[in-house]
C-alpha cells in the first residue's frame, strides 16, 4: 500500500513466518521500520477501526488456515542496534532474535542470557512469553523494557515495574508492542560462555526434535509433572491428526508432517487434554497462542 512509507502486503501467506509453518493469509502485513511508523500505522488502525495484532518469529503461534481478518505487524525490521550499557546492562531491539542477542553478548564476556540458546524466537516474543528453559527465564535478567502503546504511544517500564510468572507477562497490554528490552548480565569468560551454547544446542538436538516444523511444547508444565510426562504416560506418542503428529522423541511437541492444518492441531490438542485429564487427572493448559485480532478501543 503506496501511502504507507514502510512496507504493507496485501495478502501474503502468514505459514512462512510461523515455525509450524501453518496459516492462512493476512490482510495486511506490515513491516514498520520506525516509532514514527508505528506512530502512523497507530492513526490509521484508531481512524479505521481496523483490528491487528503482533507476529515477532512466528515460533510459539498457531495462525488460523482461513488467515488473519486485519493487519499482522510484523517486528523483524524495527530498527535498532544492541548497545551494550554500563553495568553490564545490555539493551536489545525486540525485532532481533535471542541467537543474535546471545551470541553477542558471549563475545562481550557478559552472561545470563545463555538460557535462550535454541529458543527460536526475538527479544521481544521471550519478553511476552516470559521464554526459558528448566528454572531459568527471562524475568531473572531483565531490567527495564521500552513498549509502544498502540493506544497511548511510548512508555518505559522499571524493574519493579515488570510483572512475569511462568511464561506469562502481566506488565503490557494487548495493544502494547515491546520496543526494546535492556538485561542485567554478569561478567564471564568468553569461552565458558560459547562452551554453554554449544552445549544446550547439543542437548537440544538429542531430546528434542528441533529439525521438524513446531512449536515447541505445546503445554505448560503443571506443577506435578512434566507435561511430556503425563502425555507419555497417557500412551499418546506418534498420535496423528490429520498431518499433525505428537512427536516421538518429545510428548510436549507436536510436529507437522507436512500438511498440518490449525484444526489439526487444535484437535489434537483436545484430545491430549482428554486423555491426560483421564489418566493422571491433570489439566494441562496450553504454552502455544492462537494469533488473536486486537483493537484500539
Ligand atoms: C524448536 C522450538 C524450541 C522452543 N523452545 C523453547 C524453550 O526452550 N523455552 C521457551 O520458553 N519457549 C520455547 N519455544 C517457544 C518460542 O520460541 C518462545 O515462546 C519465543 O519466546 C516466542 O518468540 P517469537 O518471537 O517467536 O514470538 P511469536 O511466536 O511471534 O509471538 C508470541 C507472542 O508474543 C507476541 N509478540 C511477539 N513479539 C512481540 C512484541 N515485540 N511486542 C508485543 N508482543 C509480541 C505475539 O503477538 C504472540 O502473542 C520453542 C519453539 C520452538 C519452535
């Protein structure tokens, strides 16, 4: 669309942007590169009523076969560099992802990132998700963010500001895109750094089938067991829905064969729920988001 000054597709398929490789087209998808963009893309969605909502690497996001109603705004080319602070405060663009941020700061000797390594998302996407592994998350190293409101423009948020439970943020609103988040490291030796990079992409590649199309656990892990535990302990592995299949090698992920469509997935997640819920009695309550339309209101 000409009267936009940053990109803005009309139609494009949204299953090359998700790491399921799964969804329709969208409307409009547009690639702000500045505030002032977002500032005129804002205007627009307030005039037009239009709904819209925020795709970063599209790595924990089921997107509906039929597409997305309004406009998908995409982060990967928000602009900004990662600028390393005093005080071993690193700050970081949200449109970047984890790798880059990682790897940078290893090669700067500063640590406490290092548990992103393998999650395939951008700074701003582990921010909303609260991403980690085992007890480490993003809520231990971080110390400030800088969102844009699409209803209120610019703001920053303090440490004590910040609201984060497991995989969950509690701070931003629905129409609140994470500009920049800035994260409170330790000095370490640069090789003890690479060496624990090196080690969870390792540990990532035997347990975990990351060559495939998904999204990683597909549930949360309740407080009794893990969820690949109890999916296991239900007899679920290798159970297909259409081209959706509960992986082999790990019970929480669920892998698309090739044609998976989201209904089924979302049908298979059912009947994970079922039988869980029939064999150890537990609840389990999904990691993965469906892609949801927002308004300013
Ligand atoms: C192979 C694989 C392994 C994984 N391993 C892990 C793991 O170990 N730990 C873990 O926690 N997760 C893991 N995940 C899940 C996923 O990578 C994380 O949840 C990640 O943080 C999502 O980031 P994203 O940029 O892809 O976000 P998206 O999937 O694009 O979006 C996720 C949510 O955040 C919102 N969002 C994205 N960017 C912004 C922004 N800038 N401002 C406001 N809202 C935004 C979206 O609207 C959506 O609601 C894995 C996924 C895969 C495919």
């Amino acid at each position: 669309m000409s009267r936009f000054s940053f990109a803005v597709r009309e139609g494009e398929a949204l299953a090359k942007y998700t790491s399921w490789r799964i969804g329709g087209p969208a409307k409009y998808f547009a690639e702000p590169v500045t505030v002032e963009d977002l500032a005129i893309l804002a205007e627009h969605l307030r005039s037009s009523g239009e709904s819209f909502a925020f795709l970063g690497n599209g790595s924990n996001l089921l997107v509906p076969d039929e597409g997305f109603p309004g406009w998908v705004i995409h982060t990967q080319k928000l602009v900004g560099e990662i600028e390393f602070l005093s005080d071993n405060l690193v700050k970081a663009p949200a449109g970047i992802l984890n790798a880059k941020l990682m790897r940078a700061c290893a090669n700067k000797g500063l640590g406490g990132v290092g548990f992103l390594a393998g999650v395939p998302g951008t700074v701003g996407g582990a921010v909303i998700m609260n991403a980690g592994i085992g007890a480490a998350c993003v809520d231990d190293v971080i110390d400030s963010v800088e969102s844009f409101c699409f209803s209120s423009g610019c703001r920053e948020y303090s440490r004590d500001e910040l609201n984060f439970s497991y995989r969950q943020q509690h701070f931003l609103s629905a129409t609140e895109l994470v500009l920049f988040a800035v994260f409170q490291l330790k000095s370490a030796p640069v090789d003890d750094l690479k060496k624990e990079i090196a080690e969870s992409a390792k540990y990532r590649k035997e347990a975990q089938p990351i060559d495939k199309p998904s999204c990683g656990s597909v549930f949360r892990n309740p407080d009794s067991a893990p969820a690949w535990k109890l999916i296991d302990a239900a007899g679920l592995k290798g159970t297909r829905v259409g081209d959706a299949v509960i992986s082999e090698k790990h019970a929480n992920w669920i892998i698309n064969l090739g044609n998976a469509k989201m209904t089924d997935v979302l049908n298979l997640i059912e009947l994970m729920k079922e039988r869980v819920k029939a064999t150890s009695r537990v609840t389990l309550e999904e990691e993965v988001r469906v892609l949801k339309p927002v308004q300013i209101l």
